[in-house]
C-alpha cells in the first residue's frame, strides 16, 4: 500500500471509472415505483443506496485495521474512501425521500420535507439541468426554482407540458443568453433528446421535418 501511485492516480481513476459505470447503467436500468399513481424511487436506486452502504462498510473495516496494523498508507486511502461513499450515501437517503405525482392540470412533489403544487398553467420559466428540470411557479411568493428530478421519475406530462408551451411562444424572451432562440424551441428539444423524452414531442419534430 505504500505506492503514491495506487493513492494519488489509481485510486481516483477507479472512482471515476466506477461512478461513470453506475451513471450509465443507473440510466439504464432505473425505473420509478407507482403505488396509486405516485411515484417514489425505485428498486434499482435502493438496490444502489445498499451496496453504497455496503461499501462504506467495508472501508471502515479497513481503515481500522490500517491503523491498527500501524499501515499509514492503508488508513488514509481507505479513510479517503469511507468519507466519500458516506457522502454519497447521506446525499442519496435524503435525495430519495421524495415523492412525485400528476395529473393533467398539475403535479404534486414531496421533497425536504415540504409539498408543492403546482398548476401547469401557472409556470412562467423553466430551466434545464443535469437530471432535473427546475420551473417558476408565478404563485409561489418565494419565487424559488422547483426541482423536479426527471432521472429518479417519469415526469412525462409535465415535460409534455412544458414543451407545449414552448412551442406555443410562452417562454419567448429577449434575454441575450437566447439570441439564437428566442423561443426557446431548440433548446426544449434538446434537452428533452438528450434525456430520451423525445418520445413526447415526436409530432412536433416530424411536422418540423
């Protein structure tokens, strides 16, 4: 264990390497669970947050048997790796209490503890973000982003939703961050092709083509 080399190059390229491996398959492979209607995490994500937990384990076992073995190099990189799958681990538990549902006029989120409602026709902005899709409900006092995971769930017609009304010229702006496309048709298509929801604007795109 006494090799920098297995510390400082190895050791994160494996992370790396391992993180990007879940990604794809977690892409893959995770669906959410219905239960009536509302969708909360599902099986691969729990099957995910064990084996995380799992690891976390394990390198605990081993950073106390490097320190008990007096092996410096062994404690530090096994601690290295307890801190993060603990990290991860805690970020998961809280991302994964949560819970989703819609319908036709509007959506209804369980998160952090806190419930929001929202009305489609109430959504005045939408931003695109890694595995999300955060939207501005005009009736909202905070004027806060609501996050809505499009990973974990299947927000279909609110994504449905947010295209239509792309296409209908809501989202128009003059702001000089969508010069090219001020209707911001190019970037809901985008967006929604990258995360395999192109399925729901396919109409759109063949009258396009």
């Amino acid at each position: 264990m006494n090799n920098p080399i297995f510390s400082f190059i190895i050791l994160p390229l494996f992370l790396f390497i391992t993180y990007w491996l879940a990604l794809k398959i977690r892409g893959k492979l995770a669906k959410p669970k219905y239960e009536d209607e509302v969708q909360t995490p599902g099986g691969f994500d729990t099957f995910l947050l064990k084996v995380l937990t799992v690891l976390t384990v394990f390198s605990g076992i081993f950073t106390i048997l490097g320190i008990a073995m007096q092996e410096t190099e062994m404690a530090i990189v096994f601690l290295v790796l307890t801190v993060i799958f603990a990290g991860i681990v805690l970020l998961l538990r809280r991302q994964y209490d949560m819970s989703y549902q819609e319908n036709n006029d509007y959506f209804i989120l369980n998160a952090q503890k806190k419930e929001y409602q929202v009305y489609y026709d109430d959504i005045v902005d939408w931003q695109p973000h890694l595995n999300e899709v955060r939207v501005l409900d005009e009736s909202r006092e905070d004027e806060e982003y609501i996050r809505v995971n499009i990973s974990i769930f299947k927000p279909e017609i609110l994504l449905r939703k947010i295209a239509e009304m792309t296409f209908e010229g809501k989202f128009y702006t003059l702001d000089d961050f969508y010069f090219d496309d001020p209707t911001r048709e190019y970037e809901v298509i985008n967006y929604l092709t990258q995360n395999n929801y192109s399925y729901l604007i396919e109409d759109y795109i063949d009258e396009q083509n």
